[in-house]
C-alpha cells in the first residue's frame, strides 16, 4: 500500500488506478468494515488525526478530482463528504524520498511521466498535507536501493 503524500498529478495512469484502489482500502480499515491492513505503516498518519475518517476521505476527494481533470470516472459516491478539510503534515525529507521512488518507477513503467516531470525540483504535496521540516517519516520503510 502506497499513500503518496505527493500531489496525484505526477502519477500515471497506472499509479493513480493504484492509488485509488489502495486509498479505498485505506477506508474501509479505518472505518472498521476489513480486519487485514489495520497495522500498515502507511495508515499511521491517518490513524492519528482526530478524524480518521475524514481525513482518508479528503485524501480520495482529491485523489477523484485529478482523476476527473483527466477524463477518469472513479466512482465518487465511495467518497463521503467532507465538511471541513482537515490537514495532516508531512516533511520535506518524505516528500524528497517519495519523489525518488517514484521517478524510479516512472522511469521503467511511464518514460513519458518521467520525462514530463524529471527536472522538478520541489514537488507539490497532496493537497490534505502542509509541509514541515525533517528528514523521512517514521512510518516509511525505506528500501537500501533508493
């Protein structure tokens, strides 16, 4: 499972299918309605908010709006409302570190992605996060090959 604190538009096709599908069951497990995936890393973050599931369903609304920019038809009736966006932080050192793995991934899976966005410096968050100073989150599992 892959939360991307990245902002959706640097995914490809493949990568926003995925993450649609994965933020999905992100919901369900934080709604209680899957016993599998409840102590994945990548949920801590969500698991922490005072609202939980408000906080995984302002994640999908914008995960569904880029989706729609593109001509996609996710299914936004899975999305319950949001009221009030909440926001989570994220650092700059999780952000550097997914932008990495996910160049690594568009270079072999999307050379067209990865030629589009090769040169960005500075990727924009998911729009639920505000950015902070630090190095990679707790949560992640770095991998020695990145």
């Amino acid at each position: 499972m892959r939360l991307w604190s990245l902002h959706p538009k640097y995914l490809d096709p493949q990568g926003l299918v995925a993450l649609w599908r994965e933020a999905l069951l992100a919901q369900a497990v934080l709604r209680g309605k899957t016993r599998g995936y409840r102590h994945h890393p990548q949920l801590e973050r969500f698991q922490k908010h005072s609202t939980p599931v408000a906080s995984i369903n302002a994640y999908l609304k914008a995960v569904h709006s880029e989706a729609a920019e593109r001509g996609y038809s996710f299914d936004g009736s899975k999305v319950r409302a949001v009221r009030a966006m909440p926001s989570l932080s994220t650092t700059h050192g999780q952000l550097d570190y997914e932008w990495q793995h996910l160049m690594m991934k568009l270079e072999k899976r999307s050379p067209a992605h990865f030629n589009k966005w090769q040169t960005l410096r500075r990727p924009e968050p998911h729009p639920l996060f505000r950015v902070c100073r630090g190095g990679v989150e707790s949560w992640e599992r770095p991998q020695a090959s990145r």
